[in-house]
C-alpha cells in the first residue's frame, strides 16, 4: 500500500488529467498524482478515431497575434501560458492526423514536468476506512487520497438493446481496410460522426450503404454543436440524395438474425409509421458512440448515471451526486450540458477544467475566484465587458455555460471570469469581504430558436445584425448580460451580432450597454 495521502488522485492522462495536472504543478499543489494505465499520455488518440483524422479546428494563421483571441480558432491546444505548447505549432492541417494529437500530449507532459504514473491500470475504487478514498491498481498497490477526480473519457462502446446486435461488428474492431468490403452490402447503425466516416470510407468498393438510426441526421452547421454531423464526413449525403445507391434510414432495428452468408434485419421505419420490413446485408457495423465505464467503482462509491447510464451524474462543481469528493474532468463532463455546448471537446473542456481547479482551490484551499476591481459605473463596467467579449475563448468555446460576472458590493465592483453558469446560480460568489448585493452575468449565446434557422437561406434577413434595437432577435452568437438581483434575473440586455464578432461599436454595442448597467445601477429596472 501507498501510505501517502493525497490530496487528488487524477484517473486518466489524457487532455483532461494532463490540463488539471498542469494547473495543480503551477499551483504549487504537489500533493497530487496521475494514474494512467498505457505507456504514455492521450492513449485514445493512439486508436481514434479509426481513420486517423480529427475533426477539430486547427488554424495557425489567423491574422492576430492576440494568444487568447486565437484559441477561437484552435480547438487542440491545451491551456499554457508557453506558446510552445500550442499544437498550432505541430501542423498546418485544418483537420490534423490524429498522431499529432499524440505527439503534442506527450510533450505537453513533459515540459509541464505533470506527476504521472504511467503502465498504472486502476481496477477498483473505494471508500477508505478512515477517510477520502482507496485506488488499487492491477498490481495490488493501493493508493489513498481524499479526492478523486476521474478524466478516463468515454472509454467503452456504447451498445444499444437490440435484439441480436452481438451480430454487429463495432466501431472500436471493425476493419478499416475498404478491400474487405469488396462488392458487399454493409448496414451501419448509428448517425453520428463515427458512422458517417466509416461509410465515407467505404463508398468506393461496397454495393450499397445504409445507414440507419431512430431520429433524422442533425447538422452541426445549423444546432452549432460540433458532435452532430460535421461538414467534412458528410460526402455520403450526396449518395443519398443523388440516388447512387447508397441511402438512410430513419427508424428503429428490431432485430439482427444471421441468415446463411449475411444477416436478415427487422427494420421498422419512422416515417412510414413504424411499417416493418426485412432488409438484407453482408455486414452490419455498430457506430453508436461511447459510455463511461463504471466498472471500477464498488458499492461504497459507485457514482449514479445519466443519459442512458452513459455518463456519471453530476453537480454544478462536476462533482457525483451521490458520492462526495469524487469528481469528473473531460469528455464526463458533457452530462452537464449534453448536446447543447462543448464539453464533450477539447476546445470546451479545456476551459471547465479550468473552472473546475478554481473550485476546488475555492472549496479546499480557501482561495477565492480571481477576480479584477473595476469601478462601479456603467462606463467602465461596459468597457470590461466589451474588452472581454470581444478576446475571451472561454466564452466563446464555452457558449451558455461559462459566464464572466461582475459581482457589486457597496462600491466595489469585481470581474471574476469564466465562472459555470450553473455554479453561480447554485452557490454563488459571496464572500466573507466581497457581500454580493447584485451581480452581471455576461455570457456569449445563441438565440433560443437558433437551431430552426436555415444558415444557408439568404431570404432570412438577419435582423439584428449591427442593428442596437433588434439585438434580442439574434439567432448567431452574441453576447447576453443578465442582471441578477435578490437572487433572480431582473433584466437582460442583449448586443446586437456582428458578422465578425466585434461587439465593440459605440453607438450600437457600447452606449446601449453603457445605458443598461447604470439603469440597473440606479434602481431603475425590476
């Protein structure tokens, strides 16, 4: 056993262990250690995804030299005050190798100088007898801290309950080689961007392609979540809509039956009310995502699940909700904003990891959220909030669930940035020196119907474009300041959206706002 208590215990190396970890070394919070069972950092990044090409951002050229402004535009890099540590530098590719990933972790590891384990499988979580937790690993050694913070991703095929779906070939084994599925007919269940790769990969040698899932195929262009079907894997459209063979399907698999040489497939479909038919095919591939693996937890601290039991349920501070101390960073973290923002991501999470340090620095360390004086008037309080929106990546990546908040206390005013939506909500900014009497929430949003507007349809004029009076009408991003007061929202003052993301025109962005914060100030609004 590993007699030494630790003050966290990080599962994983991946980006998420590795962000947390960097922020702990440059803390000075030594007491921690990373476990992480394969031979080195971003282990997933060595399997996925199958065809070695990520679909997150990565642009080097920008025309800023503005660090902060440029992660917009790079969605790889882990947070570092080091410009060597920017994956920008690793390649030019838009949509970079996979094996990049890789390289960039691993050096990230080192010159963060991060406190991992590596060849360390743990196999078994528990409560420890006189506090906080016991890790075992595959050897018997035993770790003890009084935190754990889980940042293994979703590390497990998520299989659906369908009748005979062992039949399926799944994403994580399946050949990647398109020869082996030489003159076949192929059924790929699922309609994310797993499965829309596979069959981009597999046009040019199979008969024909189907793939089939229970709802329509949801485009990231138009929902703005980037886990929907993305633009680069989605050729196999024009197959479909083309008629050259290919099609999908919308409904539900009944059942998967071997029959001779291939497989007989109940299919029932969606818009032909449920209307039963039995489908052929050589092949069956299973691209249905990822679960959390729970296994390790025994019944003295298995953390509940959500979304299917695809992930662990958390708190506002991303902790279980049914065990205390124990914490989730990374891909996990999404159970809080499923499908509506970009935890599941890199270019999100980086930043709730973030979040999640300060939390816990404020919980267990007594250090409170930075936080900037800023003077307590509508002019200069507009002037941060313009300097902010108009830089920040934390509020941009992190759209609706990170917030800049300006707390006010008699005459002091503070800026505290990034602070989760529902972490300020739930328990606020309040301290002993700093009594919140009322507070501004600015975050950057779309509109709430965002998702019904056709980004493709020029005969939708664009209302609050630029224009002060119309702002509330904006469907793209823009940024929302939300006054609270007694605990409740009284006002909210939206910027109008500007094409290029400048919300800092006088008459249209500043001196509207400027007028809203000293109306709230005097009294005069709620």
């Amino acid at each position: 056993m590993n007699a030494e208590m630790l003050d966290y215990l990080v599962i994983g190396a991946g980006p998420a262990g590795l962000q947390l970890a960097a922020f702990l070394e440059r803390d000075g919070r030594r007491d921690y250690l990373v476990l992480e069972s394969a031979d080195g950092p971003g282990a997933f990044f060595t399997r996925f995804p199958r065809h070695r090409q990520l679909i997150s951002i990565n642009k080097p050229h920008t025309g800023s030299d503005d660090p902060e402004l440029n992660l917009r535009l790079d969605w790889n890099s882990l947070l570092s005050e080091d410009p060597a540590l920017r994956f920008t530098r690793y390649t030019e590719r838009y949509f970079p190798p996979a094996d990049e990933m890789v390289r960039y972790l691993a050096d990230f590891a080192a010159a963060t100088g991060v406190r991992v384990r590596y060849g360390t499988r743990v196999t078994r979580v528990s409560r420890a007898a006189g506090g906080g937790f016991a890790v075992t690993d595959r050897t018997g050694t035993v770790y003890r801290a009084r935190r754990v913070v889980v940042a293994t991703g979703v590390g497990q095929p998520y299989v659906p309950p369908i009748p005979g779906v062992g039949h399926a070939e799944r994403y994580t084994e399946m050949s990647v080689d398109p020869r082996d599925f030489l003159d076949q007919r192929v059924l790929v269940i699922g309609k994310g961007n797993s499965a829309f790769e596979t069959a981009d990969n597999l046009m040019e040698t199979t008969t024909l392609i189907h793939v089939a899932g229970p709802g329509s195929v949801r485009m990231a262009w138009r929902t703005h979540y980037v886990g929907h079907l993305r633009a680069v894997n989605n050729n196999f459209l024009d197959t479909y809509q083309l008629k050259s063979a290919n099609a999908i399907l919308d409904g539900h698999v009944r059942e998967i039956v071997r029959d001779g040489d291939g497989y007989r497939v109940s299919f029932a479909f969606s818009r032909a009310d449920e209307v039963v038919r039995e489908l052929h095919y050589d092949r069956v591939l299973l691209c249905t995502g990822f679960r959390f693996d729970a296994s390790i937890f025994d019944g003295t601290c298995r953390p509940a699940l959500a979304i299917n039991d695809r992930f662990p349920a958390q708190t506002a501070e991303w902790e279980s909700v049914n065990v205390p101390d124990l914490f989730f960073a990374g891909t996990l973290s999404q159970q809080r904003d499923f499908k509506r923002s970009t935890s599941g991501f890199i270019h999100g999470f980086r930043y709730g990891v973030r979040a999640l340090h300060r939390i816990l620095e404020r919980r267990y360390h007594d250090e409170p959220w930075p936080a900037g004086k800023v003077d307590v008037a509508g002019e200069p309080m507009a002037d941060a909030i313009i300097e902010r929106v108009n830089r920040s990546s934390g509020l941009w990546q992190q759209f609706g669930v990170l917030a800049d908040v300006l707390t006010v206390a008699g005459s002091e005013a503070r800026y505290h940035e990034e602070v989760p939506v529902d972490y300020l909500t739930g328990i606020g900014l309040t301290t002993v020196d700093h009594p919140v009497e009322h507070a501004f929430v600015v975050t950057l949003e779309y509109g709430p119907e965002h998702d019904r507007v056709d980004p493709f349809d020029v005969s939708v004029r664009r209302v609050a474009q630029d224009v002060a009076g119309q702002a509330h009408d904006a469907a793209y991003l823009h940024p929302v300041v939300r006054y609270h007061r007694d605990g409740r929202v009284v006002a909210v003052h939206h910027l109008a959206e500007n094409l290029e993301n400048r919300w800092n025109r006088p008459d249209v962005h500043r001196t509207p706002l400027v007028a809203f914060l000293d109306r709230c100030l005097d009294g005069a609004v709620g």
